[in-house]
C-alpha cells in the first residue's frame, strides 16, 4: 500500500508529541528528575514548533504563488524539500499554472504587437487621446494626412489647423463631422467619426480620420460622365429610321460611362439617306468629344448630291488641322437610294460591312479602299479611298459595325472575327433587325464568358424587305 509520506509525517508527529507530554506530565508529578523534564518539555516545545512549521509550509506556499499572480511574476520556481506526494502534488500544480499564466502573457504581447502593427500600417488615420489631450495613439495614416510626426497632446495640431484641434476636443461618441480643411494651398475634406472608452479608469476618445477627396472627386466625375453620356446620346438617332421598303436598325453600347463609337441616319432628300457608323481611337471622355466633333463635320457635308468619297475628303481635310496626333477616327459611309435599292459606300480605314444574299445564301465582305480620318496628307488620303455600290434584294442584309464586336475574345483568347458575326447572320437572317442587332449583341457577351464589356460596340443593320411591302 502506498502511504503519503506527508500524512505519515504530520500523524507521527502527532503521536510523538502526544507521547512527550504525557511522558513530561508524568515525569512532573512523579519523579523528582528535574533536568530530565526540563529537557523533556524544551523537545516537546521543539516538536510543538516543527508541527506548525510544517503546517505552515503550505501556507507559504499558497502564499508565494498567489504574489506571483498579483505581481505578474511568473518566474517562480516552486521545488524544494519534499514532503511527500501531497506537497509534490501542490507544487506541481502550481508550476502548471504559473507556466500557462506565463504562455498566456506571451500570447497576449503577441497579439498586441501585431495589433500594434496592424494599427500603425492601417489605411484610416487613427487618433486615440485623453480627456486632457494626452495622446497615446497616433498612426502612420493619421502622421501623413495630418502631414505631422508624432506628438504628446492634440494641442500641437494648432500648426496644421485650429478647427481640427477645436473639433477633436469636442468629439462625442458616436459623431460624424466633416472638415473642410485648406492647408498650404491644398484643400482637404476629412470625415472624423469618433468612439469613447474607459481604460483604468480614463474616459480616451478613438477617433478615425478619413480624406474623402478622392470619393468626392470620383462623385464629381460620375456627375460629370453622367452628363456627358446624356449629351452623347442626344447626339445619337433617337429613333430607328422607317424607309419604305427597309427594315434599319441601329445600337450603340459604350463600354465606359462615355465613347467614341457613332452612328448615324441621315435623311437626304426625298428618296435617300446617309448612314453613318465611326470609332474614335480610345474610350472614354476624349474620345468622346472627338467623335461629337466628327459628327458635325459630317452633317455639315453630307448632303443629296455628294457621294461618301467627297465627304470623307472634306471631313479628313477638317480632322487633320484638329485632331491630335495621336489619334485618328475610322468611319464606313453608307448612302441608300430606297427607290432604286442601291447601296453607294465609302470606307475610311474602318471595319469592312458584311453583305448577305439571300438568293446565293452567301456572305461578302464590303471593303473599298480608304485610310483612316485625321491623316496629314490631304493629297494622299484623297488618292486612297475609292467608293463601292451594290445592289440590295429582297430579304438581303447589310452590316456596318464597329470592331467592339469583331475583336471580342473567348477564355482562350480567340477573337469572335468577322467569320463568327457572319455566322450568326446566316443563322438568323429571318429576323427583323432590331432582333438581329440584338441578337449579335448578345452572342458576342455570350462568347467572351464576361459581363464587362471590353470595348465600345455600336452598329447598324439594314434589310431589305420584299418589293411588294415598299411604297
């Protein structure tokens, strides 16, 4: 059987110092040995005093371990004399829970560091102060937009702005203001939102500082293209053109807020009309004032009795002195003659139209010579571009795009083409147009797996219905 040493210790004192006195009672009433029970009580004093020490051991103990918990000393070694399993026991327990006390800690300052880290590298300027203005937090966010290093009390924000100072003192929880700050010829709008907390007894205000310029400035340009996008389409035929004899359809997608892409029905005289399909190199606003600019050219020089090849020249004699450099437009014009169903149409360094016959069921790529507008040498551009006629049978298509489509690409990069846009015209040549101007539109999104739209697309179909619906 194993006994506990310390309880064998602690009875057999017990019994001992039981023994001594009864032994040192007697020897006092009965014997006249004086020394020896002198001698007798000074042991049983001994024994009296080594009990209650090794009672008090414990105690002792309990006590050590318990300052090492309120003084966060975890450094403590609790070994020594053993007195038995009991006294092990207890000092190996101890041990245990200074250790996970002392893991805890270094857990903790771990977590705090990266706190600290994470603080100091975040994107939102973060100031934490007292209620005197004492500072205990200031971030690296907060040092930048503030343009200030860092600083002991609120106070020495006077430098960067008055206002700031005055606001952070009276930041309550839970408010929102907005500053509008000018600081050395620059003006800011800081958002400041503020939270309040109580650490060891002090009321500290955490406030979050924001510049929402950049958000402002993106508000004002989405107001801006918004506007732009309402000229533009203003800009564009309201309506689909009813020709006697024709089913024309026409659309323009963007693929920003504003583009360059432009099309166009222009009536000329009384059995003829202009249509009109251009992209200028680039997107977006710039490209949208080019293409504004092209359109009152060419509606300034098309008219009954000039042929696209003159207007294309009159147009590029214009661009070129206007135009920058480093941009240009390609356009294809396209006059109708409903009456005798005639196609006459010039290109200039645009996108070839796609023909479909219906007879022959076949497709034809519609290309006459030409360069694109904004050419410097008004002579060359003149000698390069040629013009093309055609004639238009029943149920017959004619295809003016831009290469929004064309070049539209798959996941494995392969480009939609001209034999793609050719495919779904002969699958579909029974529709009307405005179904078949949808429906390329949608197959070219359908190709490329993508909601976002890579380029502008704008483009024009004309069919030519059979000659007992005409007028």
């Amino acid at each position: 059987m194993n006994i506990d040493r310390f309880r064998v210790v602690v009875i057999g004192r017990i019994l001992l110092l039981i023994a001594s006195i009864f032994l040192f009672v007697y020897l006092l009433m009965n014997s006249t040995l004086l020394m020896l029970t002198i001698l007798l009580g000074v042991m049983i004093i001994y024994q009296t005093y080594g009990l209650i020490r090794l009672v008090e051991k414990t105690n002792r103990e309990l006590q050590r371990f318990f300052q090492s918990i309120q003084y966060d000393d975890f450094t403590q070694s609790f070994t020594g004399k053993s007195f038995g399993k009991s006294f092990d026991n207890l000092r190996k327990s101890f041990s245990q829970i200074t250790q996970r006390f002392l893991k805890l800690r270094s857990e903790k300052e771990e977590q705090f560091r990266y706190l600290q880290t994470v603080i100091k590298h975040i994107g939102v300027g973060l100031i934490s102060y007292k209620s005197n203005g004492d500072v205990e937090l200031f971030n690296n966010a907060a040092q930048r937009l503030l343009n200030t290093r860092k600083i002991k009390n609120i106070k020495s924000l006077d430098k960067f702005s008055e206002t700031m100072v005055n606001t952070l003192r009276q930041l309550k929880a839970g408010e929102n203001v907005l500053l509008k700050i000018e600081s050395n010829e620059n003006i800011l709008f800081i958002s400041i939102r503020a939270t309040q907390f109580i650490l060891k007894g002090e009321l500290y205000t955490l406030a979050s500082l924001q510049d929402i310029q950049p958000e402002i400035e993106r508000e004002h340009m989405a107001k801006e293209l918004e506007i732009a996008w309402n000229v533009q389409k203003s800009l564009l035929p309201a309506n689909n053109p009813d020709i006697p004899g024709f089913d024309i359809a026409g659309m323009c997608k963007p693929a920003e807020e504003v583009g360059g892409d432009y099309y166009d029905f222009i009536p000329l005289g009384k059995h003829k009309i202009g249509m009109i399909v251009g992209d200028v190199s680039g997107k977006g606003i710039s490209a949208s004032f080019y293409m504004t600019l092209t359109k009152g050219f060419i509606q300034s020089h098309l008219n009954e009795h000039t042929s696209p090849k003159e207007v294309l020249i009159k147009v590029n004699e214009l661009m070129a002195n206007t135009i920058d450099r480093r941009s240009f437009v390609t356009m294809f014009i396209a006059i109708l003659d409903w009456k005798s169903r005639k196609i006459v149409c010039a290109r200039a360094g645009h996108n070839p139209a796609v023909y479909y016959s219906t007879k022959t069921r076949e497709c034809a790529l519609v290309k006459p010579e030409g360069i694109a507008l904004g050419w410097r040498d008004t002579e060359t551009f003149s000698k390069n571009i040629r013009e093309y006629q055609l004639q238009l049978d029943d149920n017959d298509w004619f295809i003016m795009y831009t290469d929004g489509f064309i070049e539209t690409r798959d996941a494995e990069n392969r480009e939609f083409g001209e034999n793609g846009l050719i495919r779904v015209l002969k699958e579909n040549a029974g529709e009307n147009a405005p179904h078949m101007v949808g429906i390329i539109f949608d197959r070219v999104m359908n190709f490329s797996h993508s909601s976002a739209q890579e380029d502008d697309m704008t483009i024009i179909g004309i069919k030519a219905l059979p000659f007992t619906n005409t007028l």
